[in-house]
C-alpha cells in the first residue's frame, strides 16, 4: 500500500464545543509480527517509520511505498520501545534487558547498551555497578535534543542515561525497584527528564546532576506514556485510570484532563506545533484532542486489539498506531481549521525560492534561521482567513541553477495562523481611511491584499504579512518587519526582508509573453548582510557586454512590498562579459546560465544569471561568497514590469484604442510601452530609437481618444 503526502486541508465551518468528533481516515496497514506490534517512530523527515515487536528485534518501513526496508537481526530480543535520533542517521530500540542503537540507513547494529563486554562484565570496567545496567526488560528508550545522550528506562525501577557516541553510561535516575518505569523523555532543552512509573507518579529529574526536582501527582493507577510539549513547559501522561492529563512542569499542577477512553490510555503524542494530543487505548481506538480545550477531534477506528504505540508524523498530518492485533496503520489527521467565511474564497499555497544565507526574525523566541517559507490556507475577497504556515530552517544542497538537490534534516512542522485581513491596495498615494497615509498604496499596487499573520500565543506578532497580488499582477510577497519602534505610523514600517513567493493563486500577466529579446535589462531586491533591502542590476547581452550594479540606494517600499522612493546616491556600474556557463539544464527547462566576469580585476564580485527562455522567466541572479551561493534573487525585465503595471490600467480604455496598442507593440517590440492619462494612451518616449513604423504611428490618429503628445519612439535597452 502506498502512502502519500497530504496536502493541506482548510475547511470553512465552525466547530462547536459540544460538536461529535469526526472519524479519522485511514491511509495504509502494515502488517507483519506473529504477536503484535509495541513502540512507534516516524523518521526526522517523515518517510520511514520504524516499529517494535513482541517476537522481533525492530522493523523499518517505507512509507512512500509501503515496503518493508528490514527487519532488525542482533539486538536485545524483542522490542518495546523506539526512538529516532533528531538527525535521522539512527534509531534506539529498547528489548529484553537492554537497548541497541542501529545505523538508520543500513539497518547494522552500531552497539548495545551496555555493551556486551562477556561473562565478566559485571565485576570490572565502567559498568560494574548494578545501578549502570538493567536487570529487566527497557520499556523506553528517547534520544536527547542535540542526539548526544540517550536514555533507556525499565521494569527495575530505573532511568539510565548513556553517552550515545561510546555506550559509557553518565547517569541513574529512580528508585531501585520501587516501581516499573515505562515512560520517561527529555525535555526540549534537554536539562530535565520526566519518569513516569506504575504507582502513578511523575518525577521531574535534573539531567545534568541527576538530582530530583519535583514530583507531580494526581493518576489513579500506573502511567504508561509521556511526552513532553514543544515549549518544555507542559507534559502529557496516559494511565491506566483511562485518562491523559497535562502538567505544568513548573508549578507542578495539572492543566487539563482527557477522559472518554473505555478502558487503558496505553500511549500518548504530541503534535509537532503542540495544538493537538493524540492517545491510543486497550479499548481500541486512537483519538486526538484538542490541547488547549480537551475537546476530542477525531476518532480512529480500526484495530482489534490493544494499541500500544502512537506517533505523528513530523508535518503532524498523519499518526502511526501499533497494535497488538498484528498491524499498523496511518491515518489522516491533517487539523481542520475553525473558520467562517461569505462569499468566494481564495485558495492559497504558496512557496518561497530557496534563502540560503538565512533569514532572521527579529524577536523570533526561537531564533530560527528560515531557509523557505510554505503557506497554505483560504482567504475571502476581503475578510480574515486561515490556514498554516512551513518555516524551514534546513539547510539544502544546490545545482549550479540554483535549484535544491537535497535538504538535510527533519521536515519543519507546520504552524496554524490566522490571515487577518488589513486593506486591499487602492492604487493611490494617500488612504486616509486604513491610517497607511501618504504610502497607501503605490499605482503599481493597486488590487494587492494585505494580511497579517498571526501566529499562537501572539509570537511573531505584526512580524509577518502575506501580500496576494491581482490575478494579472504580482508577485505575492512575504513581508518580514522587525519590532516597530513605540508610535511610529504604520506607514514607516521598513521591511527587513521582501519574499516572493509562488503558486496559487496563479498570477497570468495582462501583457503577453514573447520571446526574450537580445538585450536584457534585469531587476531584482535582496537583503544584504547589512540588514537593508537593495537593488541589483545586469544589463547586457547574454554571451557579450553588459553592466552590473549593486544599487546601494535606500529604498522605500509602500505597505505592499512596491518600491515608491529611492535616495539619489550615484554608483558605479562595473562593465562585465555575459559568460556563458558550461552545463545543461538540469531541470531540463531550457534555462540558459551566465557568469556576469568583471573587466576590472579589482571587482571580485561573483554573480550568476540564470535566464529562462521567455520575458516571464522565470529569471534568478545568484550572489556568491566564495564558492559558495550567498542570495537567490528572483529578477524580473524592468521595462516589461514598468508595462505590466500599466496593463492592468490600459484595459480600461476603449476596444477601439486597444487594437492600436496590441499593434504597435508587435511592430516595435515588448520594450515599447503606454501611460494612461485622463483615460487616454499616451505612448511613452525615448531618445534612443526611432519609431520605424510609421503605419502604426499613423494609426494612433484614427482613434480620437488616443492622443499622441510627443514623438513616439521605441524604448531601446
């Protein structure tokens, strides 16, 4: 059975709180042990999953095909607990009187905890305490954050933490016996662990000294899974009460309770971005919950007999259960997002090109340096939305073109936020009435949306804005602000970063394609290390002479992302050779690569031109440091935007004055543009090259409203 990614799900409906949940759908069964299947990991990056068993050592499936990869030979007998390190690059099983940690890729035994010195190891070397090694079967095995330690917990009593690179154990938590340990984690920082044992307890320990902190307490019965939340502040317990609860880990009480299981609550997850609990049951269901209401969610349906894992995926859009009817299934458990919404209602998924020097959110509590931005969600024509947003903080491996090959590491978890509606773009320079004064909206602007991204909890705030641009006229835009300095007008805000981003909505440009002239004039703004937002530009012809600038002028952008105002330093424009580059397409697209060589040895400046095969592109330049790409900067012809721009604006005018525009551009080319005035065509002028049709040029006479003011010539780059 195959299993596939789930895009994202937005529905418009509000969930009421006494409102049924729904039924969870299932996507795949796996089966394979004789007994019944225990633990549950998903890979960092969501395309294995890695399960215990009662009779085998581990097994590793794909997920994409639904395959079985291996089944695990050499370990500690049969597994009861699993966990991926944070790298992806091994797993650690627990089984009969010990752990063994695994090479991920190959599925070879990289060692055992303790390892196996012989018949003699109990009475020399590191580990000849009893409190250095289990005497019974490990129940839980968790990586730390950084992947550097590793703990196993087990049926006597105690929590041994162990160097991961040399199998030496460091620490012994618990109580000698006093009570089975089936449930312990590191805490995000990875300072603390949580034990939870079968008398009901909690015990919060220090993971440095091994000291006790706090005990929570409140079960009925043992507690046979925890997990920690994203934020560290707040733990989930299953027990055999047949309830999960949330703790405080810092005050120590409980937060909330989930009760309607009928029987055991065998294990228990937290979704990556920490809204949502998943438990599986003795009664043989799996359900999520709502962890900020306790409202149940979904209900999953399907096992016949205990479940003893569960695990979301890395994207929270799916869980794994494992049962010990001898299966495992996947099911869709992609959040629906409460909202309502009148009237036609636009779609969104969007993307950004790769950053590879990373972008920094000023007040970013968590100080991610974001390498892509995705964005999924609904939106009405003027109105709050919704939906959930990617910020990938991977590195990647690229081409030459600047396209990524590889991302290392997990995938990034998605995040809900609301989409709050803040004006749509007038296409004038004042707009009293949303308090943008004088910079309200450029012309080129005019029809953009405006939202704020709000994210939980209010971190980020006011940080992010989505701008949609007009089904002919874009780019849709992330705007990245950081903290605004206390009463400035909402105008002055000066964004840090400008993303382009693309895909739906589909942007069709007013101005038709053609083919991409001998001589191109490209545009593009980046954020350089200096924290402001600049301008690069190439001129020339592609395989002959051209010039490169770096603009070093503030710019001023309106609310929408459109520069309105530069500064009027002078700069230098270094004359460079359009190099081509040797190498074809790797995306097979027929994109053509430059080198932009300096014809002054001084300039050290190394820039690449990618160029697609038509006007739209679409076009990059990429900014080197080394040997290494620095800025992927999408760019754009400059005179063709300066007539998309006017695109939207000339098809207001008359069908008579139409059929004159479409002409003249075709005898004289796309770098001929128009500007409207009083709805009138007025052809723009040039001192470079003459209009050669003279046809045409008699033409604009016939249409009375199209009047001609000046000589008409074409625009020569």
């Amino acid at each position: 059975m195959v299993v596939w990614a789930l895009g994202p799900r937005v529905v418009a409906q509000v969930v009421n709180a006494g409102e049924a949940p729904r039924n969870a759908r299932e996507l795949a069964t796996f089966r394979g042990d004789k007994v019944g299947f225990t633990g549950v990991a998903f890979s960092p990056d969501g395309q294995r999953l890695v399960t215990g068993g009662v009779e085998t050592t581990a097994k590793v499936w794909d997920l994409t095909s639904g395959r079985e990869l291996f089944t695990l030979t050499g370990g500690s007998g049969g597994t009861f607990a699993v966990a991926y390190s944070p790298d992806g690059r091994q797993f650690l099983t627990g089984g009969d009187y010990g752990a063994s940690l695994w090479d991920a890729e190959t599925g070879r035994l990289v060692r055992t905890l303790p390892p196996r010195l012989g018949a003699d190891w109990l009475e020399s070397g590191p580990l000849r305490r009893r409190s250095e090694w289990h005497g019974q079967r490990v129940e839980v095995v968790a990586f730390s954050p950084d992947g550097k330690r590793v703990l196993t917990g087990a049926n006597d009593g105690k929590v041994i933490v162990w160097d991961a690179a040399s199998g030496e154990s460091l620490l012994s938590l618990g109580r000698n016996g006093d009570s089975w340990v089936h449930a312990a984690a590191f805490s995000p920082d990875g300072l603390t662990i949580a034990i939870a044992a079968y008398d009901g307890k909690i015990t919060l320990w220090n993971a440095q000294g091994g000291h006790a902190l706090r005990t929570l307490t409140g079960h009925t019965n043992a507690i046979e899974s925890l997990a920690y939340f994203p934020d560290g502040t707040r733990i989930v317990t299953a027990s055999y009460d047949q309830t999960a609860r949330i703790w405080d880990t810092r005050l120590g009480s409980e937060l909330l309770g989930f009760r309607g299981h009928r029987g055991a609550v065998m294990c228990v997850a937290v979704s990556p971005d920490g809204r949502r609990v998943a438990t599986g049951s003795s009664d043989r269901s799996a359900r999520v919950w709502d962890a900020e209401t306790g409202q149940e969610r979904l209900l999953l349906q399907g096992h016949k007999d205990v479940l003893d894992g569960i695990a979301f995926s890395p994207d929270g859009r799916r869980v794994a259960t494992t049962s010990f009817d001898q299966t495992i299934k996947i099911w869709d458990v992609a959040p629906e997002v409460g909202l309502v919404v009148t009237g036609a209602v636009s779609e969104v998924r969007l993307e950004s090109d790769y950053i590879p020097l990373a972008m920094r959110l000023k007040g970013d509590p968590s100080n991610r340096e974001i390498r892509s931005v995705r964005l999924a969600g609904k939106v009405p024509p003027e109105g709050d939305g919704a939906g959930e947003i990617w910020l990938d903080t991977r590195p990647a491996d690229l081409n030459l073109f600047g396209d990524v090959v590889r991302r290392v590491g997990p995938e990034p978890a998605p995040i809900r936020v609301e989409l709050r509606y803040v004006t749509t773009g007038a296409g004038r320079t004042t707009n009293h009435a949303t308090g943008f004064g004088p910079l309200a909206g450029s012309r080129a602007s005019q029809g953009f949306r405006l939202y704020d991204l709000v994210f939980p909890g209010g971190v980020l705030g006011g940080r992010l804005q989505l701008v949609l641009g007009t089904a002919s006229l874009g780019p849709h835009r992330l705007l990245a602000y950081g903290p605004a300095p206390p009463n400035q007008e909402p105008y002055l805000k000066r964004p840090g970063h400008i993303v382009a981003l693309h895909g739906n909505p589909q942007i069709r440009s007013a101005l038709p394609d053609a083919p991409l002239a001998r001589e191109i004039d490209l545009t593009g703004y980046y954020t350089a290390v200096d924290g402001q937002i600049h301008l690069l530009e190439v001129q020339g012809t592609p395989g002959g002479a051209g010039k490169l600038a770096l603009n070093p002028n503030y710019i001023t952008f309106d609310p929408f992302g459109e520069p309105v105002m530069f500064t009027l330093m002078g700069y230098r424009r270094h004359e460079i050779t359009l190099k081509p580059a040797e190498g074809a397409d790797p995306l097979g697209q027929g994109r053509r690569l430059y080198w932009a060589v300096s014809k002054d040895p001084r300039n050290t400046n190394r820039v690449a031109v990618l160029l697609g095969q038509t006007e739209i592109g679409p076009h990059r330049l990429l900014l080197y440091r080394g040997d290494q790409v620095a800025f992927i900067v999408p760019a754009h012809l400059t005179d063709r935007r300066r007539q998309e721009i006017d695109a939207s604006r000339l098809a207001s005018l008359s069908t008579g004055e139409q059929p004159t525009i479409a002409e003249v551009r075709r005898r004289t080319g796309q770098a001929h543009g128009f500007a409207v005035d009083a709805r009138n065509a007025l052809p723009r002028t040039s001192s470079d090259v003459g209009l050669e049709s003279a046809g045409a040029a008699t033409r604009l006479d016939w249409v009375p409203s199209l009047r001609v003011r000046h000589t008409c010539h074409a625009r020569n780059i």
